[in-house]
C-alpha cells in the first residue's frame, strides 16, 4: 500500500450509527428511455473505427447541402454517426486504465460507503419482536448485502453494475489471492464453513460469510460487515473469529483489484452460473450501459446464514416511495407478507409494486408473477410513445378529437409540415413545447408561432454550416435546405388549447386512472376510476410576458407545490368530482351536478378505452402483467376532453381530503380486480372469468372498459350526445383499428 494510501486511510471517520440514525443509502438510478424512430442507413458509409478515434481527437469534417432527399440521406448517416461516436467515446474512457492513484482513491470511497451503513440491522427476522430496536427498519443487510449495496451506490466509480449475487457470486468475481501482510483497505474476506445444524443447505464453495477489510486497530487485521444475526454493520476487531453457527473451514483473502479495474465476472465456474441464472455468460459480465441493473445477474439464495422463507406463503415486494404504505397494508389485508426493502434484486415473489419498469427484471419474471407495469408502457406513458400509437391507431383520420394536432421535432418531415400549417394558420399563435422523457413539468415551455421558427431556426443554425441562403431558390426550396437537415432533440411541439375551461379564472386538468387488469396473449381486461381536479394557483392568461409562468400555464402537483403561497392556499388547488359539478351548475354549464359528473366521466371512460385499445396489440402480453395508468386531461369551454398524458407512476401520496377519498379507494380496488383476474385453483390451475363476473365479485368504483375474454365488452358509451360534443368529432373518437 502506498504511503499517501495508509495516511488517508487513517485519517477516515469511523462512525457508529445509532437505530435512529441510520443513514439511508442513495439508489443507482436507471433511466428508461424514451422510444427513438428508426434510423436507416443513407448512402455514406458509416466511419470507421480509426476515423471514429480522429473526431475523439477532434478532427472534423464539413458536409455540403444539397437537395431535400440528399439532405435527410446525410441526416440518418449524421445521426448513426454520432452514436457510433458516442459508443467510441465511452468505450474508450471505459477501458482506459486507472492509475495506481485512482485505484487508492476509489479503495478509500469504497471502505467510506461500507461505513455509510454503520448501524443497519442484520436481518428482518431476527427483530420481529416489537420490542427490538430494529423491527421494522427501513433497511436490513446481511454480509454480502452491505459489499453489493456499497458497489451498487458506487457503480459509476467502478465501471459495472454488481448483480444480486450472494457472497459465493462475489467470491468468483474476485479471484485474485492476496497474503494477509499485504492486505490493503476494501480488499475482500470471504470465509467457508460448515452448518451446525443438521438439513441447512451448504453454500456454493461452503461460502458463509463476506467481510471488508480496513485495517488498524489492535490487531492491525479490522474489518466492516454485519456478523452477528440480531446485530448491525459494525467496526470488527478482526476477520479471525469463531461462529455459533457454522465451523470455520478456511478463510480467503481476496484482492480488491478486480473490481477496481472495472472487471466483475464469475471466473471460476461460469457454466454453473448460466444455469443457475438461465442467462448467457457474455451477460454475467455486468454492464454500465444496460438500461437495468437486471443485465447482471440475479441471486435467487436466501441471505447467508441459509433461512429458507414459507413456501406456502404469498410474499410481495414493494419499493420505499410513492405511496408504498398504502400498497403494504392492501396486500397485507389480503394475506401477503412484505418483503424487506432490500429485496429489490429479489426474482422470488407472488407481486411486486414498483415505481418504474427499471426495478422489474423482466427477462427472469415467471408466468404468473404479478408485477405492476407492462413491459412496454411507454408506447402510451411516454410522449412520443403516445403520439405514435395514436398515429397508428387513426391513420389518416389522426388527430381524434381528444388530442391536439402534434408534430415531431426529431422528425424533420414533421417539422417542415409544422412550419407550413403555422403559415397557414393565422388564428393559432400559441404552441407548447414537451421534452420527450421528462415528467413533472420539466422543460415543457408555452410559445409563440414565431418562436417555435426561432427555435427551429436556431437548432438548424447550430447543425448546418452550408445553408443555402434564404431568397437564392424558391420558397419551398428555401425551406427544404434551412430545415431538412435538423438534428433536434426527442420532443414535441403541440397545439395550445388558449381557451380552456377555467375554474374561478385558473387553469385546471382532472387526473383518472385506467387499470389494466389482466394482459395475457389472449386475454386483455381493462377498468377505469374517477380522481380529482387539480388547479392552478395563478389566474390564467394570454399575456405574452407570463408565457413562461408555469404557476399559469402548469397545474402538475410538482409544479405548483412551489408556489410562494402553496402551504396557505394549496388545498385549494384540489377539487374532487363534486365540487366541480357544482361549479359547472353555479356557471351555467349544466342544469344538475350528477348529471355533469356523470358526463364527465363518460367522456372520459371512452377516451381511455379508446387509447388503450389503440395500444392493446403493441402490448406485450403476458399473464402477470397489469398496470394502474395515470390519464390527465384538460376540458375545452364546450366540455370537450383533452388528453394530456399517460403516467406510468400516478401519485399516491394523500395531501390533502379530496385524495384522501380517491386513491386508497382505487389502490385497494385494484388489487382485487388483478386478483380476480389471475386467480388459480388449489390445482394450480387458472380460473378465468369475464371482466363482467370480475366486476360484480369486486364492485365499487372502478368501471369496465373492454374485455376480450368470452363475450368480450367495450365500452361506447354516451360519446357524441353530450353537450358540445357535434356527431363528427364522436366519429372521429373511435379507433380506427381495434
């Protein structure tokens, strides 16, 4: 060990945590993607490695203009090329060795993080009893749950994402021997051992225990881990020790290098692995650029010391956010038992409720499991995924009526045609400009019409150095060579609704769910549930100076909780059901309240049946799989809906009377509805019902949409009768392919 390494070694805290301060691990984040159009390739070749590694060197090279066909042939080539380049350039930083330097100061942040989980508890069943200080923790973690924690918090750092695997995973990705007197800070002791008890299941290579070593103290050989089953992560005096539940066999001293060198595969019996975890072994190879961490591979053993859990009970996983409490007690009422939060990894479970597809390793889900969001939502949750299927669905006849005309704006077909309906639209001034990819109001802007030229304008000016001039051609010529060549951002740019039903002069939306129950290969079942009214805390307007006001032009929760006046006045801001019906009959909108509610939620059952009908065949479907979708929409002065977006991960947090009433409502109904439709016999066997006989066994709020099963159902409502709602723009609502 270097010298300056034992200095800064040493000058490291070493805290204790108590039960109440245990400090709360930070998450490797994923980020799901957005869905990209498909590149063809044009007629220039792509580059070649060696030209890849002169513009890493930063050469570049001009392209010339050239006829609208041309241009977009040198667009797809421009875009294939600055992915292959970015793929260069990562890899090329990924296989750049770390100096003797970078590996010391990645040791020392390695030992830090263990020490981050000082205090954590060892195991959930060692502290059922209420009594104990740490039952019902917010974190538990054996041995090898604190090294893969620390590297997962670290993953950037390293280089890979560790997967799930037990100490006996860990042990094989680390073969590099080490003697004791050489033993440097984050290097690994893994110890093998024997059961006392008779029937406990042996480890791989008897493998039962992993500790981090750190050094000094009295014996010079302290370590960090969680040893004792009713302990905590802790400061050891030593890696030697005796066991009362295992004979200490022998005892590894493993190298941290490996790891530090952003290397993490299982060297010593790799075939073992692949069958184990019924993936390739190019996979078990963990990967920074996956999109999840489930591209490493999955542990499916219990925790260390062996604990098998009830085979005969029903367990489900649910992540430590957005409104987890609310799931836990409904499953809970209906028998599942929670497992811990650090279970995350775990494949073994009867449901799993989590916030993004990201924490759902699907490649490893069995027939059967439930888990909580389709495997390809995004075709409706994400922006473009929505306008995409929507396009698909309606053909010629897109936009329907509930959805804004929308342009593409990594499409330059779309934004020729988007600057050429601006020239011919003179009444339309105002657009809004989305982000793909962004949720809470991030990046989502009001604009001009000549704004949105300016914005184009300005991105073909940053892309595009041999502009023909404008006024050399024609006009549409002109146009053609300033913007054929765009290379902008996924996003979108719509059609501003300027006069919008307000509520006591604020803009407002009204957010609804749709329930996907059931989204087998032959099955699809769906459902929908009234919410609540969300206003704005502003008073609406046109007024080009407060274009870029959010607090008017916003009414996502996110945004508006950062209001100046949100504590005093944000309960305001939420209205349910009733209420608004009795404003529409203050205002004259309606002649009775019931009456109004009920059209509204018409309107809006058939617009989720229609969207969801759109997206049913580009599903994927398996029996599992059901959803608890999010559905925004805007109400025009004639009543007309205007759908917003589609959230895969709808807020459940209960802020004020009015959620209160709605969502712990429509958490519990929805697992009885997914329940009734995956239900099984004692045999094992499915029982299938109709979503009719579902839906009389369940009752309450939720309505039916459509149902494949048997006679099927769809739901067609009162659509079209409503009041300002004209027989075309009701033909224009149903899709044009079921």
């Amino acid at each position: 060990m270097s010298s300056a390494l034992k200095e800064n070694y040493m000058n490291l805290p070493q805290p204790v945590l108590s039960p109440s301060k245990q400090a709360k691990p930070a998450n490797v984040e994923k980020v799901n993607n957005p869905p990209t159009p498909d590149v063809k390739q044009g007629d220039k070749q792509e580059p070649t490695d060696e030209e890849i590694m002169l513009q890493l060197a930063g050469k570049t090279e001009k392209t010339s203009g050239g006829n609208l066909q041309g241009n977009f042939a040198k667009f797809r080539a421009e875009r294939a090329r600055q992915k292959k380049l970015a793929r260069a350039n990562k890899k090329h930083l990924k296989e750049t060795p770390k100096t003797l330097e970078q590996k010391d100061a990645l040791r020392l942040k390695f030992v830090e993080q263990c020490k981050k989980y000082m205090g954590v508890p060892y195991h959930p069943s060692y502290h059922k009893d209420e009594s104990s200080p740490f039952h019902n923790a917010p974190l538990y973690l054996d041995c090898c749950g604190m090294t893969r924690r620390a590297l997962q918090d670290l993953a950037e750092d390293f280089g890979f994402v560790i997967g799930p695997g037990n100490q006996a995973y860990q042990f094989e990705t680390c073969p590099e021997e080490v003697a004791e007197a050489d033993l440097k800070p984050g290097d690994l002791i893994f110890t093998a051992g024997t059961y006392f008890k008779e029937g406990k299941k042996p480890q791989k290579h008897d493998l039962v225990h992993i500790e981090v070593f750190i050094g000094g103290g009295e014996s010079g050989l302290q370590t960090i881990g969680a040893r004792r089953q009713t302990g905590v992560v802790e400061i050891l005096p030593s890696y030697k020790f005796e066991s009362k539940s295992y004979k200490i066999t022998k005892q590894y001293c493993r190298s941290l290098d490996t790891w530090l060198s952003g290397k993490c595969t299982p060297l010593l019996d790799p075939k073992y692995w692949e069958t184990k975890f019924k993936t390739n072994t190019a996979h078990l190879d963990s990967c920074p650029d996956k999109k999840s961490v489930f591209d490493a591979c999955d542990d499916d053993e219990e925790h260390n010391e062996g604990e098998v859990l009830d085979e005969n009970a029903k367990y489900f996983y649910v992540n430590k956010s957005n409104g987890w409490k609310l799931v836990s007690d409904a499953l809970e009422k209906r028998g599942y038992t929670r497992l811990p939060f650090e279970y995350n990894f775990r494949t073994q479970f009867d449901l799993k409720w989590v916030e993004g597809r990201s924490a759902i390793n699907y490649a490893k889900h069995e027939d059967g499991q439930l888990v909580n969001h389709i495997s390809n939502n995004d075709v409706i949750t994400n922006k473009i995924g929505l306008l995409t299927t929507l396009q698909d669905s309606y053909g010629a006849d897109f936009p329907p009526a509930f959805f804004p005309m929308t342009y593409r704006l990594d499409r330059p077909a779309d934004v020729l045609q988007m600057l050429e309906d601006i020239e011919g639209d003179e009444e339309n001034k105002h657009w809004i400009h989305k982000p793909s990819g962004k949720n809470c109001g991030k990046g989502i802007e009001v604009i001009t019409s000549e704004a949105v030229k300016e914005l184009v304008t300005k991105k073909c000016g940053e892309n595009e150095e041999n502009a023909v001039p404008s006024g050399s051609v024609g006009e549409d010529g002109v146009i053609e060579s300033r913007y054929s060549n765009l290379n902008l951002e996924n996003g979108l740019v719509q059609k501003y609704l300027t006069k919008p039903l307000l509520l006591n002069g604020k803009k407002f939306d009204i957010r609804v769910y749709g329930l996907v129950s059931r989204c087998t290969p032959t099955q699809f079942t769906s459902f929908y549930h009234p919410g609540y009214v969300r206003l704005s805390l502003e008073d609406f307007t046109m007024d080009e100076a407060r274009l870029g006001d959010k607090f008017v032009h916003l009414t996502n929760a996110s945004v508006q909780k950062k209001h100046q006046d949100y504590k005093e006045r944000g309960i305001e801001s939420i209205w349910s059901f009733e209420q608004l019906g009795e404003y529409l009959v203050a205002n004259g909108k309606t002649t009775s309240k019931e009456a109004a509610v009920e059209d509204l939620n018409d309107k809006f059952q058939f617009v989720i049946n229609s969207v969801l009908k759109s997206a049913k065949n580009k599903f994927n479907r398996k029996r599992g799989f059901f959803d608890l979708l999010g559905f925004d929409f805007m109400l025009s002065e004639d009543l007309s809906p205007i759908l917003l977006e589609v959230n895969t991960n709808p807020a459940l947090h209960l802020d004020c009377k009015v959620m209160e009433g709605v969502i712990p409502n429509a958490v519990e109904e929805t697992m009885d509805l997914v329940m009734k439709s995956h239900e099984m016999n004692e045999g094992g066997t499915e029982v299938l019902k109709s979503g009719r006989e579902i839906t009389e066994e369940v009752g309450g709020r939720f309505k039916l949409l459509n149902d494949t099963f048997g006679e099927g159902f769809d739901y067609n409502g009162r659509f079209g009768v409503g009041k300002g709602i004209d027989a075309v723009k009701a033909l224009r609502l149903s899709p044009r392919n079921d």
